[in-house]
C-alpha cells in the first residue's frame, strides 16, 4: 500500500466514517483504491478516481436515502495500491483484497479500470476454501480471452475469473446490464452457459422480476462479489467513463437493483470506470459516490450495527 496520505488521515473522509487509527480487526468495513488505467483499448481518465472520490466525501452526511443513519460503521481506508509497473500494483490489490477476505472484513474497491479486479478476484479465491459467485454489472461482458492483445485487458476480466480454482463453471457469474459484445465473447456465449440480464432485458421486466431471477441462479453461493463498472448506467447519468454505451440502466434502476441484490451474501464490491477528465461535470464520480453510499447502508441494515 501507498504512504496514507493527508486526506485519508482525515476523520471526515468517507462522511466522516473513515477510522485511520483503527485496525483491520476493529474495521467494519475496508477501502482501497487502484489507481491505474493502463488496460484500457480506448479512453483512459479512471486512474484518477480514487483520489478524485475521495476528495468529495467529506461533503456527505453518513446517511443513505431511505434515511438511515449509519455512522455506527467504522471504515479503514487502506490507501491506494500502487507500484512502478502494473504487476506490483496488481499484486497489492491482490494482498488487500485477499487479507480482508482471510479477515473476514466486508471491503470495497475503487478503480481504476475494469482490469483492476482481476487481482481482487483472485485475492478472494485465494482467501476462500470453497466457491464463490460473481455479479458483474456493466454494459459489457469483459468475457474476451485477450483484448488487444493483451490477457489482463479491462475487457478480459471474467474470462480471467473462470480460470480461478473457485468458480466451478461459467454460470458461476451473472452478468447485468449488458448491451454490447466482442466477436470473440459471442462465440464464447455460443458454447459456454452464460447467466446474462441486458439492460434491455431488465427494462422491460423490470427490477422484482430482475431480482429474482438473480437470486434463484446464485442462490448456491455462500459468498458472492459484486463488480460494477459504471458504464452500466446510461451516459446521461454516468459520461465520464471510458466506453460508454448508450441505453444503459437508469440511476432509479441501479440502485433499486443494488438494495435488492444486497439480500445476497455480499463479501464485497468494486466501483471501477470512472474517469473524472472525461466529464466536467463529474457524474460519474458523484453516481459511484452514491453507489459507495448506499451499498454501505445496506450492509449497514444487514448486519444490525448499533451506534
């Protein structure tokens, strides 16, 4: 991990929930960030947005939207992973996110691009003795064996998870949101069992009949892992991120969908994607705020903590 900076060793961090005095044992929840974006096959910018996000939640009351109060929590904000070259970055994010699983700690990551959870997942499955699930909310399916060439490509990491000891097969994932693939995951769909809601498909049934599809597939998982890359969203809601695909879900519609999946055993999400250059107006990283935010209260809600 990098040196802890001034702005992490500030209690109003994370709405005034981040502990730097405390331990990983005494932490409800750990943060780390991943600041890189070199995988990417178009516009970069997500490098920058675990400063940039944390830089803004001092702003923010340590509330959700259904009016919960949820400042009993204590986070431990890890700082970033970072290193001369992206092996020594992937594995730090892969150390963190395996201590914090051997841990038993619920955790969040902030990319960074897409490519940065690939470590994670196998800091997880490193950590764990038995399968786990994986939901994948994005407009792509990042299923591609390589992508420009490259195997730990932003576009390649699922296909890299279904390489882990602990994803027993190819329906081990669900995929949400989806509206765009690569000729090369069209032939991987082709042959292989897929576990797949566009966001099309979610639109038009809607979030309780989404939620329950989602819930009888991963029902068999004792532990499943959310990654989101906010290009889920539309554009209009979400523009500074580097692939972004028109008729993407709507705000309403991901959180909605968030609070539901939440009754899931949840160990742990990332928010990757987000390029603050690529919109002056910041939504992307204002909607991964809210998503951070809320994804806190309902493990908050969950797991009953008392102030």
């Amino acid at each position: 991990m990098s040196t802890v900076n001034e702005i992490i060793k500030n209690h109003q961090l994370w709405g005034g929930l981040n502990k730097p005095e405390i331990s990983l044992t005494k932490a409800d929840i750990v943060v780390f960030g991943i600041p890189f974006d070199g995988s990417v096959s178009f516009r970069s910018g997500s490098k920058d947005a675990p400063k940039a996000l944390r830089e803004i939640t001092y702003t923010i009351p340590p509330t959700t939207e259904d009016f919960e109060d949820i400042s009993a929590l204590k986070v431990l904000d890890l700082g970033d992973c970072e290193g001369k070259n992206r092996d020594e970055i992937f594995h730090l994010a892969e150390k963190a996110a395996y201590n914090a699983v051997k841990s038993g700690k619920f955790f969040t990551m902030v990319g960074g691009d897409h490519s940065a959870t690939i470590p994670v997942q196998k800091g997880i499955d490193r950590a764990l003795n038995e399968p786990f699930g994986i939901i994948h909310i994005d407009a792509h399916f990042d299923l591609c064996d390589a992508l420009c060439g490259d195997k730990l490509s932003h576009g390649s990491t699922e296909r890299r998870a279904l390489e882990l000891k602990n994803i027993p097969d190819s329906e081990s994932l669900f995929f949400l949101g989806i509206r765009s693939i690569e000729p090369d995951e069209l032939d991987f769909m082709n042959n292989n069992k897929v576990n797949v809601l566009s966001a099309k498909n979610i639109q038009h049934k809607g979030i309780e009949k989404t939620l329950e599809i989602v819930k009888e597939k991963m029902k068999r998982f004792n532990k499943i892992y959310v990654t989101l890359d906010i290009d889920c969203l539309d554009p209009a809601y979400a523009a500074g991120t580097g692939t972004p695909q028109f008729g993407g879900l709507t705000s309403r519609e991901l959180l909605d969908l968030l609070h539901g999946l939440f009754e899931l055993p949840i160990i742990g999400f990332d928010v990757v994607e987000v390029a603050p250059n690529l919109d002056p107006s910041l939504t992307s990283l204002f909607a991964a705020r809210k998503i951070i935010t809320e994804c806190w209260g309902h493990f908050h809600r969950k797991n009953k903590f008392i102030k």
